[in-house]
C-alpha cells in the first residue's frame, strides 16, 4: 500500500534503506519483512560493494531524500497495471537483434519463473533474434555499475557487427 514502505524506510532512514538496495547481493529474491528491513541490525554498518564509493552512495541517497522514493516504488506497485496496458501487444516479438546480459545475483533473476523463462525457451520465442542470454555469476542488479569494462566490451562486440 502506498506509504507503508516508505515509513518503515523512513525508521531506518531512507539514507540506509538507500545503500541496503544498492548493496543488496543475496541471490534470492527480495524480501522485506516488516520491522526487520533487510535482515541486519541498524547498528551493524551497510557495506558498500567495491563498485560504490561512499561519494556516489551519498548522492544518490541525498537524491531520495530531497525527492522521496516513492515515485520509484510505484513503478513496483503498477506492474498489474502495466501488464493490463500492454496486454494487446502481449504475443508480439521483438523483431530485432538483441543480446542480453544479467548478474546471476540479480534479485530479478531470482524471481520465480525468471530462469526458466530466460533458458527454457520463453525469452527466446519472445525475441527469436536472440543472440545470447548471458548470466554473469558473481553480479547483481548494477551490472553496468559492478562490472562497466565488460558490459562496454559487450555492447561494442554487439553493435560492431552491425557496420
């Protein structure tokens, strides 16, 4: 419900709640049970990953607090929403080529049904130019942030076939 994470982000303080979901690296997926955010005791320190500077976590959790969250949290909250708009188009492929790429500790990855989609044949009858569904153990959600030179590299590789 609207508000109701947004509190309990707030008794924590969005600052930590901010850092918690940048560093959030179990590969299971996301559970936020109520009163005990995160699983860690508040007085026990959020370690940033090496990819985060103090510098960058700072602005990005002063950007939620000047804002607020929850425009970010509705995109979660409308996913019924969103699947309802793009119901008519729910058998169309992607008719271009694609490569995709992912953290295996990705709390995305770990939703239920996701793998299987991803390597049973959903995803690839989805988009059938497929290239490749890459996983990349040891990464999570911030692929782009955690591992920048080889997700470059991918990209360049992709698009150079296109010259």
């Amino acid at each position: 419900e609207p508000g109701e994470i947004e509190a309990e982000f707030a008794e924590i303080s969005l600052r930590r709640a901010v850092l918690e979901l940048l560093s959030y690296r179990i590969p299971d997926p996301l559970y936020l049970p109520k009163g005990n955010l995160f699983g860690h005791p508040l007085d026990c320190p959020v370690n940033l990953p090496p990819w985060l500077s103090d510098q960058d976590a700072d602005y990005y959790a002063n950007q939620f607090q000047e804002t607020g969250i929850t425009g970010a949290l509705n995109y979660y909250r409308n996913i019924d929403t969103d699947s309802e708009l793009l119901a008519p188009w729910w058998k169309s492929q992607i008719q271009v080529p694609v490569k995709f790429a992912m953290g295996d500790h990705d709390l995305v990855y770990t939703m239920p049904g996701v793998k299987d989609y991803i390597h049973n044949g959903g995803f690839k009858r989805n988009v059938p130019f497929l290239e490749e569904a890459l996983v990349i153990n040891g990464v999570s959600h911030w692929i782009n942030e955690e591992i920048p030179d080889q997700v470059n590299q991918l990209l360049f590789d992709f698009f150079s076939k296109f010259n």
